[in-house]
C-alpha cells in the first residue's frame, strides 16, 4: 500500500496542476474581453468595427477578434456568465484542451459566420465560443463513450437548452448565424479532440 502512496501522490499534483493550468487560461480570455470593453467604452466604440465584416477579405481578421469585442457591458456580461461555467468545465482538462477547443471553435465558427452573415454586417461577441463550449460539452461523452462527460453534458441540455435553441432563431440583431456555426465547430472539436482518434490511426 505505501509503495503505491508516491504514485498517487504524483497523479494528484498532475492533476492539480493541469486545472491549474486551464482556470489561469480561461481567467486570461475573460479577462482581456473585459479590458477590451474598458478600452472600447473609453473610446467610444470605435473597436467594434474590428469584428467579423461578412463578406470582406478585410473582415477575415476578425474572426480573431470579435469574440473579445462587445456591444457594451450588458452585452458583455450576459456572455461572460456562460462562458466561464462551460468554459471551466473544459480547463478541467487542461489549457491545452482548452486552447484547443477555442481556437476551433473560434476559427471555424468564425470563418461560417463570415461566410454566411448578410454582407458586410459585423458580428462581435463570445456567443459564438459559448456556444461552441456547450456544444462541445454536449458531443465529447458521445465520441469518448464517457458515462461522466455524457452526463455532463446532459445537465449542460437541461441548463442551457431552450437558451441554445433561442439562440438559432433569427432575431434583429443577434447573430444567429455566430450561434449556428460556432455550435457547428464545438461538435467538430469534440470529434476532432475525441479520445478514440489516436487509437483508430495507430490500430490502422
């Protein structure tokens, strides 16, 4: 039993160190959303016009930038709320996980919006990372075949459910083509990041 002790020991400081890791990850992205508002309310607006401009090889750039741009601190905190509690359940898993599933959501529900979005409207806002995290969340116990993750994710339906269906109606602006594709590219991230993947190529 004692010689077992050491290796639990060093599994545990693993583990703490790698949520450590993706909290300080999601506190960084949430936290430059905030200074970004501050900075954007101190100038009037004027950053908005950095988000996603549909249709525009110049508004390709912000695919990177609008999930840290808001229509104001309304906007802001309705999406920081959602953001930081699927956004948690992801750094649980590691900054990497979490960096991982951003940048795919991020870019691919990024590049739908852009694409699909009335001509040159600009879109801005996390909604679209929200919800590629729920769906992501929803997905992930599916491809792993996890009895922990699936049930994560049904809380996340029952929780957040009739929000996310909201949030693909079209509405006067409101970005339902953000929502669409970002939930798009968290179930893409879940396929993608699955735990079953490595095993299939090394297998073939």
């Amino acid at each position: 039993m004692s010689s077992s002790t050491p290796a639990r020991r060093t599994r545990s400081v693993v583990d703490v160190a790698r949520i450590s890791s993706g909290i300080k990850l999601l506190v960084l992205l949430v936290g430059l959303m905030w200074l970004s508002e501050i900075v954007d309310t101190a100038l009037h607006g004027r950053l908005d016009q950095y988000g996603i401009v549909a249709r525009e090889p110049d508004g390709l750039f912000g695919i990177l930038t609008a999930p840290f741009l808001h229509l104001g601190f309304g906007h802001l905190i309705s999406n920081t709320l959602p953001l930081v509690t699927l956004g948690a359940l992801i750094a649980i898993s590691g900054a990497m996980r979490l960096f991982s599933v951003t940048a795919i959501v991020t870019t691919i529900g990024g590049l739908g919006t852009w694409l699909v979005s009335p001509p040159h409207t600009i879109t801005i806002g996390a909604s679209g990372l929200v919800f590629g995290y729920a769906a992501y969340l929803i997905a992930r116990g599916i491809f792993n075949r996890r009895i922990g993750q699936v049930l994560i994710g049904v809380v996340v339906v029952l929780v957040w459910g009739s929000a996310l269906l909201g949030g693909l109606l079209p509405q006067d602006g409101i970005s339902w083509q953000g929502h669409l594709f970002g939930g798009i590219a968290g179930l893409l991230a879940a396929w993608f990041l699955s735990d079953d993947r490595p095993t299939k190529q090394r297998v073939a």
